[in-house]
C-alpha cells in the first residue's frame, strides 16, 4: 500500500509541537519511523551542548543491532559529522540525504577531490559500524541538531526518493519539535524564580516561531513592541490607569507568542507565494487553538491565553476562532490584533510588496469598528501623528 508521504509529514509535524518532553518526542519519532518505514533497525544521536558531542538518544531494532541508550557517541570531528558540517562535505549532498549506495558510485566515478574523497570513505567506515544504509542530518538553523541513522529496510528493497525526501523534511520539524520541547522544558524550570530568563526564553520561543516562516523575520518582537505602545498610549489616555503592571507584562508575553500554533503550519502553506486555497486558509485559522493547546499546560500562561487565541476575532463578530465581537473581544486581544495587522501590511510578505505606514495606517482606521477595536485605532492613529511608529 503507497503511503502518502505529505499528509504523514503534516499530521507529524502537528503531533509533534504538543509534545514538551524532548525524550517523549524522540520515542514518537522512532515509532512513526518504524510503523511507516520498515526498517531493520533506527537510531537517533542527538547534540549535548555540554559534552560538546552527539551521543545515542534513541535506538529500535533487532537485536543485535539496537543502540543502547548512551552508548554511542561521535565527536564534532567524527567523519560522518563533518560530512554535515565542513564546506567540503556539505558539497557533496546538497539534498540533505547520505546514501551508502549514492556513496559507493560517487567513489568509482572518481570526480571528486581528493579531500572529499578521503571524507567519503571514512565516513562510510562510520554507517559500516552502524550497520545503516542512510544518514540522514538534523538542523536547527546553522547547527547540526541530530543524525537519524537507517539500516536496510526489511524488504530488502533501496529507499525511494519519496522516502528520503520524507526524512530530509521529517528531519526539519523534528528540528523544530526538539528546539521548541527543550525550551518549554526550560521555561517550566524558571518560572517562578527566574522571570528574567522566562522572558529571554519567551523571546527564543518566539524566534523559532519566526524561523518557521522566511518571510516573517522578526515579525513578533515588532508586534510585541507596537503591542506595548499602544497599551502605553491607551493607558495615557484613560483616566483610571486601568492597564496595570500585570497586564502590560501578559500582553507583553502573548504578542510574543500570539503566532506559535504556526510551528504546527506546513511551511509549503506559510511560504506559499500566491493567494491560499480553501483548505491551506483553515489549516492556517487552526493556528490560534494550537497555540491554546501548546500553553495550556504551563499554568503561568493562562493569563496570556486571551491574546493568543482570540487576535483574530473581528469587532463585527466575523473573526475567528469563536466569532466574538464588539467589548466581548479581550483588550489583549483587541491590541495585538491591530499591532499584528500593521506589521503584516508594512512588511515584504511572498503574496505582495510592503505598505508605506501612512497607508496602512489609513487603511486600518477605515476598518475601526468594523476588523478593529476604535479605541485601539485610535492609538495606532495618535502613535503614527507622533511619529513614534
């Protein structure tokens, strides 16, 4: 039975970002390898920042073959790891996947230099002593997360390019999933006594959310700082002072995070270069309620949860997710939904070119009462007049 490869890497890549155990998601990883992929045997060596090697997390296989855990390691200057990492290495598969066979024919046909040849070979002795047939690596931006080591699939028969394109992308969110399961594992243990590094780990979670999407560089801490503006302008301009302390410090956590459910969004869909079709825009829309369901756990956060789920209501009711409208949308909410909207119209997005700010901001005070919160606009209006966006 063929297996349709893109839906299993979308309904992974949403599987995954749920998970905040680095060591639960790597189990899940091996598990859909094994169901998915039959192979004889999977391992997965991952990065230890303090040890400065890639040590066996996770291995399957029959026995013989199974890895234990820990027992493993490969140094930054191991072949096979520099086959991922030096210039020289990287040249030779620019698609992500080493092949043992690919590997063999590249030696014979000799038009290689010599230091890849070199490279090659004892790289090879390395996936010898691994008994695997495929290499394939593991980044988080620059840096080599991982390698997930393949033996001979049980059929006996080669890796299709299907399959191998499948691990090079599985490979990617899996990147992301553990980026993302070792900061929140982070950010629980700082909670209550390190609000400094909370916030600092807030902004890495928000960067990863940025590195999802080529086009949104830096989109949340803009939307962050705009967010705390119009909070200070809306404050200045109420006579109670009603938007406290704890209130700027939530809205300053939820801009950060109103857009982390897009770790679950297929980067074909955020990247997409063209309008989106009817089932890419729910899939984006989904992106509010996964990011409940990503905070939710961590208690500390309910106070945030506002803004994430509900920056995409409509004063008029017509928003989503729950169609709320007029004073019924949270003031959180109300800001962010502003603040995200400027930012998405003054910057380069793959379906159009950048507004100037004056004509964004013109265009988001004709929509005042009926996208936007009037009060909100109003701020943005006075913000803009002053120059101080």
């Amino acid at each position: 039975m063929s297996i349709d490869y893109k839906k299993e890497l979308e309904r992974a890549a949403k599987g995954m970002i749920l998970i905040h155990n680095p060591d639960t998601l790597i189990r899940l990883i091996a598990r859909m390898i094994a169901q998915k992929v039959r192979v004889e045997h999977a391992s997965i060596l991952l990065y230890d920042r303090e040890k400065q090697t890639y040590i066996s997390t996770f291995s399957f296989g029959v026995r013989g073959t199974k890895i234990p855990r820990g027992f493993a390691r490969m140094d930054t200057d191991n072949h096979l790891v520099q086959l991922f990492t030096a210039e020289a290495g990287k040249r030779l598969f620019s698609d992500g996947a080493f092949v043992y066979a690919e590997a063999e024919r590249l030696l014979k046909r000799k038009k290689i230099s010599p230091q890849q040849e070199e490279l090659l070979r004892k790289a090879l002795l390395q996936m010898e002593i691994f008994q695997s047939v495929v290499c394939i690596p593991s980044y988080f931006r620059d840096g080599l997360l991982g390698l997930l080591l393949l033996g001979r699939k049980r059929s006996r028969r080669r890796f299709n390019h299907s399959e191998l394109n499948f691990f090079v992308a599985l490979a990617h969110d899996v990147a992301m999933a553990l980026k993302n399961a070792q900061l929140f594992k982070d950010l629980e243990s700082q909670l209550d006594n390190k609000k400094r590094l909370f916030i600092q780990t807030i902004g890495a979670l928000a960067t990863a959310i940025d590195a999802k999407d080529h086009y949104t560089h830096g989109h949340t801490s803009r939307v962050r700082d705009l967010s705390l503006e119009i909070a200070g302008r809306l404050d200045k301009d109420t006579d109670s002072g009603s938007l406290n302390g704890k209130f700027i410090e939530q809205l300053h956590i939820a801009s950060l995070l109103h857009d982390i459910g897009k770790i679950g969004i297929p980067e074909s869909i955020l990247n997409k270069e063209g309008p989106l079709d009817e089932a890419e825009r729910k899939c984006v829309q989904e992106h509010t309620q996964v990011g409940v369901t990503i905070l939710e756990p961590i208690m500390e956060l309910k106070d945030t949860l506002l803004g994430v789920k509900y920056h995409h209501e409509r004063y008029d009711g017509s928003g989503y997710p729950d169609g709320l409208s007029g004073e019924k949308i949270p003031l959180i909410a109300a800001i962010i939904a502003v603040a995200d909207a400027f930012d998405a119209m003054t910057t380069q997005r793959p379906y159009r070119s950048p507004m100037f700010k004056e004509t964004a901001v013109a265009e988001i005070q004709t929509l005042s009462g009926s996208q936007f919160h009037p009060n909100v606009v109003r701020a943005l209006v006075e913000l803009h007049r002053e120059s101080r966006i």
